[in-house]
C-alpha cells in the first residue's frame, strides 16, 4: 500500500526531476553548455549517486526513482558539456 509520505515523495520526486528536462533539451538543442558550470554538474552529480544509494539502502521508491533519473538527466548535461565544449 502507498502511503501518504511516498505519495508526497513521487510528487516531490517528480517536480525536481523533470525540472532538469529543460535544461537537457536547452544544451542538446543548441550543442552548447558554455554556461552550464562543470563543476557544479559534478558535485551534483556525486550527491545524486550518493542520494540513490542512500535510497537503495533504505529502500525508499521514491528516493531510488528520482535519483535515478535524475542522474540519467543531470549526467547527459554533463557528458554534453564535456563533449560540446571540448568541440568548440
């Protein structure tokens, strides 16, 4: 049964991963991240992986889904970054 707290916790997830969409589409659309500050995708990044692990230790859905993806969000910004700057 969902309760209250995960249901809370799917919304919560939600709203702050597919907050990383726009940005995603942003970088890809325009092949720059000229912008995007390296450094801060990557200690995002460290604490997302850590946020997932955390959420798999605890088995917590809603900590392990949005984690997830937004690891999978926030690393393509990253990896974009890397590749478009590197190429310009």
């Amino acid at each position: 049964m969902i309760t209250l707290t995960d249901t809370i916790g799917f919304i919560s997830a939600a709203f702050t991963t597919v907050a990383f969409i726009p940005q995603v589409v942003r970088v890809w659309k325009t092949k720059s991240a000229r912008d995007v500050s390296l450094g801060m995708y990557a200690l995002f990044n460290t604490g997302v992986a850590l946020w997932l692990c955390y959420g798999l230790m605890i088995q917590s859905w809603p900590v392990i889904a949005a984690n997830s993806i937004t690891l999978v969000l926030a690393g393509a910004v990253m990896v974009m970054k890397l590749n478009f700057d590197r190429n310009k």
